[in-house]
C-alpha cells in the first residue's frame, strides 16, 4: 500500500504539471483583456487587462500598421455619388432647412416674416428646397476633395477605442477566435509533457527546490511556446507531408473577414464618421465648407427679390442672418447626414475592400494585425506564468510530498 501511495505521488507530477500550465495559460490570456479597468491601488498593486491598459496605444499601432495603409480616405470619400447621398437625406433636409429659414427669418426680420403670408412662405421653402440638391452636390464635390482636412482616420479609430475599450477587445478576440482558446489547451499537454522530466529527477534525486523550479519552467514553456507557435514560423515550411506554419498566418483569410466586417459594423461606420467630422479636429474646415455654400446660395436668393428684402432687413442684419443661417445649418448636421446612414455604408463597402487587401498582405505584414498591439508586454503574461508554476510547484511540494 505504501509504495502505491508513493507511485501515486510520483505520478501525480506530470497531471500536476498539465494544471499548472493550463492555469497559467488561461490567466495570462485573461489577462490580456480583463479586467477592463484597473482594480486595486494605482499604480503598481494592482492589474488592469493589457490591451485596456494600452488601448490608445494599440489603437495607434492598428491605424499604422492596418487601417492607415489599408484604407485611404479619398478613396472612399470619391465612392459617394452626390446625386445619390442628396436623395438619401432630401426628405430629412427639406425639414431641417424650413425650421431654419423660420428661426433665421424670426431672429433676423421678425416682422417682415410674419407680414408675409402663408402662400409667401411656402414660394420661399419652394425656391430653397428646388436649390438644395444642387447646392448639396457642390458641397459633397468640395468635401471630396477637401476630405483629408476634414475627416482623420486615425482620431476616429483612436477615440472610439479610448472610449470603448470593451470594443477593442472585441475585435481581438475575433480575430484570435482559435488562438487563444488554443493557448490555453496546449497548456495543459505541454505541461504534462514538461512534467515528466521532472518526475524522474524527482524519483532519483528528491531536492526541495526541484518541485518549485519545476513548476517555473512548465508556467514559463508553456505560455512562450503557445505565442511561438501561433506566430512561427511566419512562412509555411515543407516537412515529409506536412506543412508547418503559424496558426495565426495560417487563418489570413479567415481572420481577414471577420476582422473586417467588426470594423465595418462597430469602428468605421457612417455613424461614427459623421460624429468625427462634426465634433473632431476637422470641423471647423467643415464649417468653412457649409459657410462657403450657404452664402453663395443665399446670395442667389436674395438676388431674385433683393430690393424688397433690403427694406425689410437691412445691410447689418443681412449679415447677421447668413452667418445664423451657417450655423444652425451645421448645428442640425447630424440630423440629416444620418439619413445617409445605409447608403453611405454600402457605398462605401469598407469591410469588403478592407478584407481583400488584408488577404493580400505578406505574412510579416498580416502578423502586424494582432501581434504588435501586446507584443511589447508579451514578457508580463510568461513571466506570471513563471511564478504562478513556481507557486504551484511549492504547493505540490508541502502538500503532497511532505
């Protein structure tokens, strides 16, 4: 019975083993993305997932290496036809346009305004409403080509990850759908495989630190040959019958699509491209745009009735209406240009081209879609799972074999 006990014991390592490395496997990846804030004292005791952490960060490295080469804005800029985005928000922009020509005219001629009757009112909407797709497809024509002023690829990704780190999580663990699950099983072989030297040294040689180094060599291995293998080699290599290369690189065209079609739904969409150039560092030149094209068609307008109109106004007053009427154009933006919504983004067919190109790239370059963002702390995950084993193997030590 003693010696089964003391079998059993021995025997006991390399399933001991197997434990630790899928524990520490699963804690590192875990680790990555959770939790999203920091949880204990700032700034050292204490974890926040690294990818949270470093959201600003990655988000910059994914516009560098992906989203910047990949995707240009004048090129998706030129794919709206100003004819078609002028029918999708026609209906929603003649009725944004009336309450502005109401609150302009009140604010500007109170009196002329409300002298004039309803039949009055209506020639004036009907003028305006005829002019507008023309003045909307001059104005999307100069937005076409002004758009690098006006639209920043980069401040859009960057400030919807900061601001959503749930969502740059997300779109990691999309696209290492299979790898990550993967590093956490193979902790459990390789640990069992790592295990086994060290329950024949330990049957020949019963060293107290022989346990405990054991274990850091099972949480270190582990979680440094799961990374390798996602990621090495980069090059399919020929050996007998097999083909060997990263699992990462080996799914291009399966994390292609998946990638991008998160990016087209949840990133670079019509919804947040409006949000960017209305609020982000290109709206003022936005503004300049609408304030060119408002005055110009104002100036038409008031060429067809323009002494009557001086009467009522008045030279000082004129001014003051046309820069009321730019801004309340602008300041209504986003209710109209959020008609454009479906339109805009199948025009634009963002996740599409986006997946085609990605499929394109080298396998140096499609590894820079996942690995760089957390390579620089890829050290942090081995080296908890070292300690985590050494723990572990100190665990086995006093409780099983003393």
């Amino acid at each position: 019975m003693e010696w089964n006990v003391e079998t059993l014991s021995l025997l006991s390592i390399p399933l001991i083993s197997a434990i630790v490395g899928w524990g520490t496997n699963y804690l590192a990846v875990k680790m990555m993305f959770y939790p999203i804030e920091f949880v204990g004292i700032k700034p050292v005791f204490g974890w926040q997932g690294l990818i949270p952490a470093k959201r600003r960060e990655m988000a910059e490295i994914e516009v560098e290496l992906v989203l910047g080469k990949l995707l240009s804005v004048e090129e998706l800029a030129h794919r709206i036809e100003p004819e078609a985005l002028t029918h999708a928000i026609e209906r929603r922009l003649n009725q944004v346009v009336r309450r502005v020509i109401n609150d302009v005219m009140q604010e500007s001629a109170p009196q002329l305004w409300a002298s004039l009757p309803v039949q009055g009112k209506n020639l004036v909407y009907k003028r305006i409403e005829n002019d507008l797709p023309h003045v909307v497809c001059k104005m999307v024509e100069d937005f076409q080509h002004n758009v690098r002023e006006i639209l920043d690829i980069k401040e859009l990704v960057v400030q919807q990850l900061v601001s959503n780190p749930e969502l740059i999580n997300e779109i990691f663990l999309t696209a290492g759908a299979r790898e990550f699950p993967f590093i956490v099983k193979s902790g459990f072989y390789f640990g069992f495989l790592f295990g086994l030297p060290t329950m024949f040294l330990w049957h020949f040689y019963q060293a107290w630190w022989i346990l405990p180094l054991g274990g850091l060599l099972v949480g270190y291995l582990t979680n440094w040959i799961a990374i390798k293998i996602i990621f090495e080699p980069k090059k399919p290599v020929k050996i007998g019958p097999l083909t060997i290369q990263g699992m990462f690189l080996k799914r291009q065209r399966e994390v292609s699509i998946v990638y991008s079609d998160i990016i087209e739904r949840k990133l670079i969409t019509p919804h947040n491209i409006t949000q960017i150039i209305l609020r982000g560092s290109g709206s003022a030149q936005l503004l300049e745009l609408i304030e060119l094209h408002v005055n110009d068609a104002i100036e038409r307008y008031i060429a067809v009735a323009q002494p009557y109109f001086a009467l009522g106004v008045g030279s000082e007053n004129f001014y003051k209406m046309k820069a009321l009427a730019v801004r309340l154009i602008f300041d209504n933006s986003e209710k109209y240009l959020l008609y454009a919504s479906d339109y805009a983004n199948g025009a634009m067919r963002i996740g599409e081209d986006l997946s085609q190109r990605m499929q394109a790239l080298s396998a140096a370059e499609f590894e820079g879609v996942l690995r760089p963002a957390y390579q620089q702390d890829e050290w942090k995950l081995i080296v908890v799972g070292a300690l985590l084993g050494m723990m572990a193997g100190f665990a086995q030590l006093y409780l099983v074999f003393m």
